[in-house]
C-alpha cells in the first residue's frame, strides 16, 4: 500500500482541477505569499497554543523548536505559491514527509483539519483586505486542500501498513474488513 507521491499529486491535481492558472496566479502572488507567511505562522500556533493536546507536542519549553517550527510553516506556506518544481515530484516528496512527520508526532487529523482551516480563514481575511481576486482565493483553497489531502493520506498509509505488517493479512483482505466493519457502523 505504498504511496507514491508523484502519482498521487497527480491524482489531486486532476480531482481539484488545479490548473496552469492555477500555478501562474500562485507564482505571480510568491512575495504576497512570502510577506504574509510570518503572519499566519502565528496565527497558526496560537491555534495550536490554545490546544493542551497540541501545546504539549509543539512546545518545547524554551527549546528552540517553535522557532524552527515556525521557520517551516514560513518555507511551507511560501511553496504552495511557488511550487517548488512546477508542483511536482520535489513538491508532492515534501508534502509527503510533512504528512509522515504529523503521523509520528501524534498529530492526529482531528488537529490538522481545523489548523488548515485556521490558515485558510486567515488568508481569506488578507485577500479581502490586500485586494486581491477571488481566483486567488479558490487557488490557494486548492492548493491547501492538495496539502491537506497529503496528511490526511499518510494516516491511512501508516495505519495500513501496520496492521498488514503486524498481521501477515493481504491487502485485499484488510480492504474487505475495512468495508464490513463500515457497513456496521
């Protein structure tokens, strides 16, 4: 049950209609991008602040950490508008280590789904205050749903790996008591 992240970008691009518009408008907007990173950055992990389960992982007492996580978040939020590689194989491996890395921090989906929300309620506010198109903002929802959908996958991959690797089960198996035990529910 590997991923591949290049097959699977592709697949989001083609499902999101994410569009050669779509790159231009992102790069033509890069230092927009680049100028607010910082800001939603904090935004971002004040969110997370607020949160005991998440304040426990990010802080570091005084250790340096939520400066380099903050350092990421500014090179991660600045490459949804550059691309990295035209929002290719360099850019869908990164978004795929981000996903492995929220997996083994314990940072579970019922975080990362309202943290992207976060951002993507605090852009919406820039992009009205700064003047900027409403194709810049249905872009960039793209583009953060793209991200997201990458973390969002790494849960399904690690969990499902594991239990075919503890188990000794087929992935067919595993696939058919996945879909009973949703019948169930």
């Amino acid at each position: 049950m590997a991923l591949d992240p290049h097959a699977f970008i592709s697949t989001l691009k083609k499902r999101i209609s994410f569009t050669d518009a779509d790159k231009a408008l992102l790069k033509s907007e890069a230092e927009w991008g680049l100028k607010l990173a910082p800001e939603m950055a904090e935004h971002f992990y004040e969110y997370l602040g607020r949160d005991p389960e998440m304040s426990a992982i990010v802080d570091d007492g005084g250790n340096g950490r939520i400066h380099r996580l903050r350092e990421t978040f500014i090179h991660w939020f600045h490459e949804m508008f550059t691309g990295m590689d035209d929002w290719g194989s360099a850019y869908a491996e990164r978004r795929w280590k981000i996903g492995l890395v929220h997996v083994r921090l314990g940072i579970g989906p019922q975080h990362v789904v309202p943290a992207m929300a976060t951002v993507v309620h605090q852009v919406g506010k820039h992009l009205i205050k700064d003047g900027k198109s409403e194709d810049l903002k249905d872009t960039l929802g793209r583009i953060c749903m793209i991200d997201l959908a990458f973390i969002e996958q790494a849960y399904v991959e690690v969990s499902s790996s594991a239990v075919l690797q503890e188990t000794g089960w087929t992935e067919g198996l595993f696939r058919r008591l996945i879909t009973t035990g949703a019948k169930s529910m």
